[in-house]
C-alpha cells in the first residue's frame, strides 16, 4: 500500500446460494467478524453485482477482490495476483 489514507476496498464476490461460489462473500463475513480495520479500508459486500461494482472502483484507490475463479496454469486454492490490464483483457 502507498499511503496510511489511501482509500482500499476489499470486494467479496459470489452467489451464496450457488455452493463454493459464494466463497469471497464467506471470507468478507469472516474477516468482518474478526478482525478490526481501519477507517481506510472498507469491506464491500458484491455478490454478484458485476457492473453495478463500478462506483466501489471508483471510490478506491486499491482494490482487493477475493472470488473463486478458474484461472489458466493456477492450481485449485492458489492465490494470483491480477493487474488492471490482466483484469481488463480477460
């Protein structure tokens, strides 16, 4: 992170009626019920909101999504990290 003020989002995303696709939502709720964050960082609920998440980008200086997604040479449980022009070629 740049700076203490810089505006973070941290996006949970999935349907929860849908099994393990509702995994970021699982997470968000997790992280929200145990852990304390400063008034900076913002926990955004998305469901599956798709382009009705555009003001949460636009309000943001960085952005954490947490999602279940296949995603080409990754195995299953890997963490990979997407940048803006990865995210926006896809």
């Amino acid at each position: 992170m740049k700076g203490k003020g810089e505006r973070v989002s941290v996006i949970g995303i999935g349907n929860l009626l849908m099994g393990d696709d509702g995994f970021g939502v699982h997470v968000l709720r997790f992280l929200e019920s145990r852990y304390y964050f400063p008034a900076n960082v913002r926990l955004v609920d998305c469901g599956t909101a798709g382009i009705y998440m555009a003001p949460v980008f636009e309000e943001t200086d960085m952005v954490v999504m947490i999602d279940s997604a296949s995603i080409d040479g990754h195995a299953p449980g890997s963490i990979v990290r997407l940048d803006h022009k990865a995210v926006r070629a896809r």
